[in-house]
C-alpha cells in the first residue's frame, strides 16, 4: 500500500486524515510538533475505524523521520491570520514554517510528491519547491479544487438543483484575485451562460472570491476544513491511484497563461507523478487582466523571500 504523510494535526490536517483513513487510500502518517496532538488524534481514528468498517493504518508522530518512503506528502502546517496580523506577517512565518518542514521532507522522503495547503497558497507552494529542490511538478498546490467546490456549491443553491451536476473551473490565484470561468463552468453539460443572466453569474462570483473570509467571518475564531479536506483528498486519491484527473491546482507556470516562474492555479492532469500536464484555456481579456494582476502580486512578495 501507498504511504501518505500529513505534516499538521489541526483541523484541515486531521480531517484530511479522517477522509483518506475511510477510503483506504494506504498506509498514514500524521505528524505535529505539538507532542501527544498526533497521537490521540490518530488513536481516536483508528477506533473510529472499527465502528466505520475501515483497516487503515494511523500513526501519530512529532518525529519526521516516520514519514521516510512517502508516496505522498500533504503540507498543512503553519499558523492562519490572526487579528492584527498582516499578510506579510502570515507569509514570514509560514515561509519560516513550511522551509523547515520542506528540508526535513527532502531530507526522510526525497522521492516524494509534495501538496502543500498552507497560505498565502501559492507563494508558499513556490517556498516548498525551493527548498526541497524537487522537481517542479513533483510540488503543487490546493486550490483550485476548493474554490471550484465553492462555486458549484453556490450555483447549485441557485438553480436549487444538485450539487453533482456541476462542473466547476475556477482558476488564478488563491485569494481575492482568483477568477471562476463561467465558460468553462456547466451543469450536466449545459453552459452555466445558458442558465443564469450575467448579473447573477457576477454574484456568485463574486460570492466564490469571498467564500472564506465568509465562513471565517461566521466561525468567529479559525477558518474552513470540511471543504478543504475533501479537496484535498479528491487530489490526494488521483496521485495515489494515478488517474490522470483534470483538476485545477497551484502549478509551476514556465510560460503558459503568459506567465513565468510563479505557481498558479490552473487546470492540470493529475498523476502519479504529480502534475503530468498544464491544460492553457483561452480566456476573455478581462479574466487575462485578472490573472496578470494577481500574478504581479505574487512576483513581488516571490522577488522579496529569501528561499
């Protein structure tokens, strides 16, 4: 069986946990820094597992050294904002964070593919590459799938239809310059254009941008980890069995969408190997100007890390 590590024992980490224990995708490894968190954790889901009908092997460790021969390796270690705290705050910590935890990933289970889900996303997925020194697209991001998932979720609430029906692409970055593709976006086939007028299709837009903050808005204190984890885990399961799925994630951009040396949500076929190929979708220039905009904000905090 494939061994899937799970570097953070917090709530996106073990409901991530929980999720692949129940499809008995291999063998896990959950790790924290916090002693005894990753061991009652992963103790309490291994009973779970007798009551749920699932065999999967749990253990809970604050010792890198157990994630050594790792199929897969999901980072979501580091600290979310708190009040008071910038956004270049949040980025120097958890680029201090995640450089660690990236060397020690090189160091036990160098033949590795890394998804990292630790924010800003895409300028600590870039953190995660360097200093593991891997491969490009052994290194991507969750992204995309999860704001995909808002997105549907919010046009199935409107058309009162179901959530399965929908086909979902949104793409960019990570954050309030991520552009959900109505084009690209279809229920049981049918172009969501076809369905909703445009001023309709602009607010669940622009719902989809804001689908965090609303949830961290409500909860008062943390933020989202049911969606994330299943985001998560839908990536996790095409590495592991190799299904080639087309998802959106944080990918290394050499060129494509006119962009260079930056990682950036956009549609990408999912494998073993990690991201086997960037898809390029022709977008209407205003989406273009959405991209370059959020790509210029990337480049500059990237120009200023020392990685």
């Amino acid at each position: 069986m494939a061994k899937i590590s799970v570097i953070g024992a917090g709530n996106v980490g073990a409901t991530t946990v929980q999720r692949l224990a129940e499809l008995e995708l291999g063998e896990i490894v959950m790790t924290d820094i916090v002693e005894g968190l990753p061991q009652g954790k992963a103790l309490d889901l291994m009973q779970a597992g007798a009551i749920k009908g699932y065999d999967t092997s749990i253990i809970g460790s604050n010792d890198y050294a157990d994630i050594a021969d790792s199929a897969l390796v999901i980072i979501t270690a580091g600290i979310a904002r708190k009040p008071g705290m910038s956004r270049e705050d949040l980025i120097k910590t958890n680029s201090k964070i995640i450089t660690d935890v990236s060397k020690n990933i090189a160091k036990y289970a160098p033949e590795s593919i890394i998804m990292n889900i630790t924010n800003p996303l895409d300028i600590i997925t870039y953190v995660a590459m360097k200093s593991t020194g891997f491969e490009t697209t052994k290194v991507f991001g969750m992204s995309g799938v999860l704001d995909s998932g808002r997105f549907a979720s919010f046009i199935a609430e409107e058309l009162k239809c179901s959530k399965k029906d929908i086909q979902a692409m949104v793409i960019g970055g990570h954050g309030d310059l991520m552009v959900p593709l109505p084009q690209y976006t279809t229920v049981s086939g049918i172009p969501l254009t076809d369905l909703l007028s445009d001023d309709k299709i602009a607010r669940l837009v622009e719902r989809t941008v804001n689908g965090g903050a609303e949830i961290v808005e409500l909860l008062k204190q943390g933020s989202a980890f049911y969606a994330p984890s299943a985001a998560i885990v839908s990536m996790a399961e095409a590495v592991i069995k190799d299904s080639k799925r087309v998802l959106p994630a944080s990918a290394y951009l050499e060129g494509q969408y006119g962009q260079e040396g930056i990682y950036f949500g956009v549609p990408v076929k999912l494998g073993a190997s990690g991201v086997e190929e960037i898809l390029e979708l022709k977008l209407d220039e205003n989406q273009y100007e959405i991209l370059r905009k959020s790509s210029q904000a990337i480049l500059k905090v990237i120009s200023q890390l020392e990685v």
